[in-house]
C-alpha cells in the first residue's frame, strides 16, 4: 500500500470518528451527534465513509474522491437543516425577542463538524493521480 492509500483511510476514519463526536450542545438534553441529529443523513455519512475506507485500502481512487464530495455535499445539507432548525426550534413562543433568546442557548460543537470536514478534504485532495506517474 502507498502513502495515499494510508491518506484515505485516516480521512476516512477521520469522518466516522466526527460522527461520533459532540456536533451540538442542548442544555439539559446534553450533547448530540450525527446519529442523534438525524438518523438518515448518519446511515448516509457511515455508508460512505466505509465505502471509502474500502477504496481507499483497494487503491480506488476515483471512487474515493467521489466518496469526499458527496460527504461534503451531505455535511452542508445537514449543517443548513441544523441551522434553520436550531433557529425556528422556539418559534412556538409569542414573543420573537424570548424565542431568539431561548434559540441562542442551543451551541454547534465544532469537533464534530471539522474532523468530517478535514477527513473529506483529505480524500478529495490526496486522492488526485500524480502528473508523473505512469499507468500500467
């Protein structure tokens, strides 16, 4: 195995461990994840994430590129969904000031979001085919 191979399986590992890391804080709730946020959306991100982890080991690098697109394709869906959710989760309350003020409390951990981020960026670009390198 070469150095990019060993590349797109820490990016690939990187993303399942940001799954399953803090993505959002709700006082008394306590912290969420991607399962916690959206069950779908984390099959979605778990499916390609070993989907690459399986090209990244056989040498499929297109496959693995495409692997990280999608991942960041899905991870600012589910950062948009997040976010109108986090905005509109207290629009149940009259008075928009206390509403905006109850809204605020909800925070975004960021770990979670940059070791997915980071890890489909390193499959994107550590994928790419060497200009000097000969095909078979």
């Amino acid at each position: 195995m070469t150095f990019k191979n060993y590349l797109g399986i820490l990016g690939a590992l990187m993303v399942i461990g940001g799954g399953f890391s803090p993505m959002l804080h709700i006082p008394i709730i306590g912290n969420w994840n991607y399962w916690d946020i959206d069950t779908v959306l984390a099959s979605v991100v778990y499916a390609l994430a070993t989907l690459a982890l399986f090209a990244a080991a056989g040498g499929k690098f297109g496959l693995l590129r495409f692997c990280g697109w999608a991942l960041i394709i899905v991870l600012t869906f589910t950062f948009v969904a997040v976010y109108f959710k986090v905005t509109n989760y207290f629009s149940f309350i009259p008075l928009k000031k206390l509403a905006a003020a109850a809204s605020s409390i909800i925070k975004y951990r960021w770990l979670g979001w940059g070791l997915i981020l980071s890890g489909a960026l390193i499959m994107i670009f550590f994928s790419k085919k060497n200009k000097n390198s000969k095909s078979a």
